[in-house]
C-alpha cells in the first residue's frame, strides 16, 4: 500500500550514483563540516574552488577529492 494511506514512513534510500558535484551542503554533510565553517575556511581561501550551475553554487568531485587530499597532508592550501 501507499504510505500516506498506510502511515507508514519510507525509508531515507541512498543513491548509489556518486555525485560528479556537490552543493554546498552535500559537501558539508560529506565532510562533516557546517555551513558556517565552510563559508569562514572560504573567506580564507581554504575550501575547494566553487562553480555555478544556473543559481546553484557547486564543487565539482574532483576539487573536492584534491582538497581533502591537502588536508590529509597537512597543506593550508587547497
């Protein structure tokens, strides 16, 4: 049966498609950050390079991959 007929609630499905980019919350759910966190590091310029997608703003996987490999390093640079 349907749930809003049942009550039930369905379960959260993840998508097991990798994402090419993430939005600014995907990305701080991802690497466990808030948002408030991510804008700070950005002010400094120490958050992955962002691109816009009509009015959304996004980081590609790659700049998100090379970022997290320069903190596992111990860079200050993205």
């Amino acid at each position: 049966m349907r749930p809003e007929v049942t009550g039930r609630k369905l379960a959260h499905r993840v998508s097991t498609i990798e994402a090419d980019a993430y939005s600014i919350d995907e990305f701080c759910a991802r690497h466990r950050i808030s948002r408030r966190l991510f804008y700070k590091l950005k002010s400094e310029g120490l958050m992955p390079p962002t691109f816009y997608l009509g009015t959304r703003v996004l980081i590609s996987r790659e700049a998100a991959a090379v970022w997290l490999r320069a903190r596992e390093n111990g860079s200050s640079t993205a």
